[in-house]
C-alpha cells in the first residue's frame, strides 16, 4: 500500500507562484514514476505532469514553460513548482504515482489551488 500526501495549496493572486510537494509512504518500492493531475470545478481530472525515477518528465501544454515537477528520489517526494498561475490554474491538484504492481496508479487526497485577485 502506498500513502501520498500533498501539501503546499491555497489562495494565490494571478501571476503569482505556488510550490506543491507531496511524500509517498508505504511500499514505495515499486514505484517508477510520479506526478500531478488536476481537476478544475465541474472538469475532468488531467495529467499535469510527471517524472520518471530516471528524471524523464512530461507536461501538459497549458502548463509547459510555468510549471515544473522535480523529485527527491532518496525522500520520496515529487514537487510542482508553479509560476505565473491564472485563474484557468484554478483545481484540486492530486498526486500520483505509477506502480509495478498494482497496475492502477495510486492517489493522494488533493489539494485545492485557487487563483484569484
């Protein structure tokens, strides 16, 4: 079983920044990727980003160029660094990571950004 837990969410002014993190606890050995997907209200959830234990990444293209994920491998913990946030930013940001086993990926509880003036 593997727990993840997000911090780092809250009330932000357009334009401004917010730094995510997240810890997995647990049987984290299989993991061999992690990453961010988001919901918007009354939206599907979408991948933001992810990063492979070998450090490849990937990203949305709303969010190329502003945001970027990194992890501490030895800590277990992935982060989103995200810069000149809009209200389109606005979601429950959610945490993920890829298993061997399960197949399914596993989710942390969310954590609300909000972006407004």
């Amino acid at each position: 079983q593997v727990r993840l837990v997000e911090s780092g969410g809250g009330l932000v002014q357009p334009g401004g920044s917010l730094r995510l993190s997240c810890v997995a606890s647990g049987d984290t050995n299989g993991i061999y990727a992690m990453g961010w997907s988001r919901q918007p209200p009354g939206n599907q959830r979408d991948l933001v980003a992810r990063i492979t234990n070998g450090g490849d990444t990937q990203y949305a293209d709303s969010v190329r160029g502003r945001f970027t994920i990194s992890r501490d491998n030895a800590e277990n913990t992935v982060y989103l660094q995200m810069n000149e946030l809009t209200p389109e930013d606005t979601a429950v940001y959610y945490c993920t990571a890829d298993r061997v086993w399960p197949p399914s990926p596993a989710w942390g509880q969310g954590t609300q950004v909000t972006v407004s003036s």
